[in-house]
C-alpha cells in the first residue's frame, strides 16, 4: 500500500534537482556577487571554486553516504551509525544551524516575493538610484510587509515539505530547476549585451591576489560551504531518501557543479550590470535589491528582465528553504514518531518566530545588536562561519575516523564499482587533508578576527 511504503527520491534526476536544488539559492544569486565584490573579484572566485573542488565535493559525498548508509534524518543518523557516543551532538548542529539559516534567509527570500509584486507593478520604472535606495530601506525597514512576505514565503516552503519526498519536494524541484536555469540564462544575456559590461567581466573573471587575506579565505571557504549546502546535514537529510542504484560520487560531482555554473552565472549577471550602471562593486546586502532594479529600470523590455529576474530569485530561494525545512521535520517526525503534517508545523512556526527578529532587524530591532551586530547579522554570520564550517570539519572527522574506509568505499560501489585509486584519493582527502584545512581556517578566524 502507497502509504505504509518508503517515500525517497524516484530517480537520479529527481536526486539532482532536489540535491541542486538546494544548492543554488540566494547563496547564489544574493550573497556570492556581494561577498566576491567585497573580497576583491576574480581572485576570490578562484579560492571559492578550490574550495569547492578540494571541500566541497567531498564532504557532500560524505553527506550522502552518511545519510544513505543510516536511512535516518541529520540527528538520528550519526546515533545509528556510532551508537552510545556523543556524535549525534553534531546532528543537533545540524538542527540548530537549520533554524538559523531559515529565519534570516526567510526575511531576504520575503523581500524577493515583494520585489516580484513590485515589478510586475513596474514600481521601479523613472526612479533614481537614490530613490531606489530609500524605497528598499523604507521596505525593509518597515515591519508589516517585510513579516507578510515572509510568512506566505515559510507558508509556501511547508507546502512542499508537506507534500514528501516524491510528491512535494521532487516534483517541485523538477519543474522550478529548468524554469530558473532558462531565466537566469535570459538575464545574463541581457547583462552581458550592456554598454560596458565588460568592466563588470573583468573585475568578476581577473584575479588580483594582493586583494586575498585570511578573512577572504574564511569567506571563501564559508560561502562554499552555504552554497552547496553543506555540513548542516541538508544532504544527509536528502541522502536517506536516495535510492541504492543512484552513484553518489558522479551525483555529488554534477550537483556541485551545477551549483559553481550557477553563482558564476549570477556573477555574470550582476557585475556588468553594476559596472554598466557605472555604480562599480558596491554591494552588501542591498545589491541586488537596488542597483538590479536601477538596471533593469533603464533598459529596454526592463520589465520583463525585472519580473524574470526576481521570480527566479524567489525560485531558487524556495527549493532551498524546502531543503533547510526538511532537515527539521525529518528530525522530528523520526525522532518524536509524529506525522509530517505535525512536524511541519511545529518546524515552520517555530523558524518563524526567530525569523521575525532577523526581519525586525532592519527597523525596529535595527539598534539591538549582539556582538556588535543585528540578530540578521549575527544569524547570516554564524550560519556560514561558524555552523557550516564546524559542521563540514566535525562530518570529515566522522566518515574518514569513525564511518572508516571499508563503510565508505562499500556505501559508494553500491550502485556499481568506483574506480579504487578515486576512492583512495577521496579517502585520504576526508580523512586527512579536509579536516586540517577546514579546522585551521575555522580555528584561525577565533585567532585572528573574532566575530568581527
Ligand atoms: N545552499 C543554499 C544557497 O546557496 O542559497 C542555502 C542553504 C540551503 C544552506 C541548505 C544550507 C542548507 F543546508
């Protein structure tokens, strides 16, 4: 009977638009552009994508494999696989950083809702830099619409966890993968095509190294690690869904790959933009909320470009936020032995409350800082520099010491035999060189720069 049966992913598609799905984000689209403009350009982007390479690839597949191997959800995973030791606290990370991603990626994934309503009222058409300024403080410095759009955005993410696996976040991702990859491929054209543009390919593609210091490094390492959506247990979490037939390495190779092509491509789509707009790297958080719209304003068919642009932003937030949503209900359905209907509702509301702090953040909360920074701050800066990288570090640990060569290389041959000398190279990577790369760069930024 359909209800007493599994419910995982059907195919090795439906694991890579899920999987890819999850990777490509406002991490993208909204956080890469402002991160590589603050970090110098070209020169970062080359760290970020060894990072990728050398990080990233293999603690997603360890990711995969721990998931795939427990069939359990990010907490109980570890509890299955190193039963009556303390590794299922990493699980609990896991869960927390899932509460603190979701509440502040839920308020910027509200505004791109707003900004989609807005351009589809051409509410940016004659308007100033300036005055696109003011209007996106004005917005989000306000409580009521910020919170609105941030509710029916955590509103639509649980009703595509509630859904399941195959018929909610599979089929969801399916549809809403090739709808955002033409639309992106639409905007860069168009982005590409602008008097100037080519500044804007410079500054993304021309790497000045003296721009690099250890900050970049940890930014580097931090954004690669929110991008491709690891070390939360978002992939171990989608991991036990994956079926034994699907190869996990060429799976986590395709979806990295996807996810580098994508920010590259949001790159692409913003930095001659902005150098065409003669506006140059500005950036922070408003990038691309303010400088877009000025763009998109004065050109030709701007509208169109507007209302592409900002639904595929709210596109690829959604099959993210479905992905950071699911590693909680999955925790609580399994664990507590409750429906999916019960564990939605207790993950969406509970995120929702932290979430209107980080929204409240840009106005009335504006002056109540920790650390010297907002609760959206604070919630943006740990998720990626904090949670992730420990996150990453504490899984490498756990599959090259603990999980041990023979589960690993097992777990990956299921689905047909990986050439040994990959799976050796791969070993020693997780085993060795990933946790003192990751742990001297987590452990580094505590020396170095603190929280600030
Ligand atoms: N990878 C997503 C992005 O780039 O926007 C964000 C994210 C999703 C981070 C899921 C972590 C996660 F577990």
């Amino acid at each position: 009977m359909a209800l007493t049966q599994k419910d995982g992913f059907s195919s090795k598609f439906g694991v890579i638009a899920a999987a890819a799905g999850s990777a490509v984000g406002l991490g993208n689209i909204w956080r890469f552009p402002y991160i590589t403009g603050e970090n110098g350009g070209g020169a970062f982007l080359l760290l970020y994508i060894f990072f990728v390479i050398v990080i990233g690839v293999p603690v997603m597949m360890s990711e995969f494999v721990i998931g795939r191997r427990s069939e359990s959800n990010a907490l109980g995973s570890f509890r299955k696989l190193a039963p009556g030791t303390s590794w299922w606290l990493i699980g609990l990370m896991g869960i927390i950083a899932a509460f603190v991603i979701l509440s502040f990626y839920s308020t910027v994934s509200g505004w791109t809702l707003e900004y989609v309503f807005q351009s589809i009222n051409q509410g940016f058409e004659g308007k100033s830099m300036d005055q696109l300024n003011s209007d996106f403080e004005t917005f989000t410095s306000g409580s009521f619409r910020p919170l609105l759009w941030q509710m029916i955005f955590m509103a639509l993410t649980a009703v595509v966890v509630l859904g399941g696996i195959q018929k909610g976040i599979e089929k969801a991702t399916k549809i809403l993968m090739p709808i955002l990859l033409v639309l992106i491929i639409a905007v860069c054209v168009r982005s590409v095509t602008l008097p100037g543009a080519s500044e804007g390919l410079k500054f993304l593609f021309e790497p000045h190294f003296e721009k690099l210091n250890f900050k970049s490094v940890l930014m580097a390492l931090g954004q690669a690690a929110f991008s491709l959506s690891i070390g939360m247990g978002a992939l171990i979490t989608y991991g036990s869904y994956i079926n034994k037939d699907t190869p996990l390495l060429s799976t986590s190779i395709q979806v990295a790959a996807a996810d580098t092509l994508l920010a590259i491509l949001s790159g692409v789509m913003i930095f001659p933009a902005l150098f065409a707009l003669g506006v140059g790297n500005t950036g922070g958080p408003g990038l691309v909320f303010v400088t877009l719209p000025a763009i998109f304003q004065s050109m030709p068919g701007g509208t169109f470009f507007a209302v592409a642009f900002f639904l595929l932003v709210s596109v690829a937030a959604l099959t993210s936020t479905i992905s950071v949503l699911e590693v909680v209900v999955a925790y609580l359905k399994q664990e507590f032995n409750i429906s999916r209907l019960k564990a939605t509702m207790i993950g969406t509301i509970s995120i929702s409350i932290l979430g209107v702090f980080c929204t409240l953040s840009f106005g009335p909360l504006k002056d109540n800082t920790i650390f010297g920074k907002t609760v959206f701050d604070l919630m943006n800066y740990l998720s990626a520099n904090v949670f992730l990288t420990f996150g990453a570090l504490f899984i490498v640990i756990f599959t090259g010491w603990i999980l041990g060569k023979s589960n690993f290389v097992d777990e990956l041959n299921k689905s047909g035999k990986v050439n040994p000398v990959v799976t050796k190279v791969l070993f020693i990577i997780i085993r060795y060189i990933a946790p003192v790369a990751i742990g001297a760069i987590a452990i580094g930024t505590f020396f170095i720069e603190g929280l600030t």
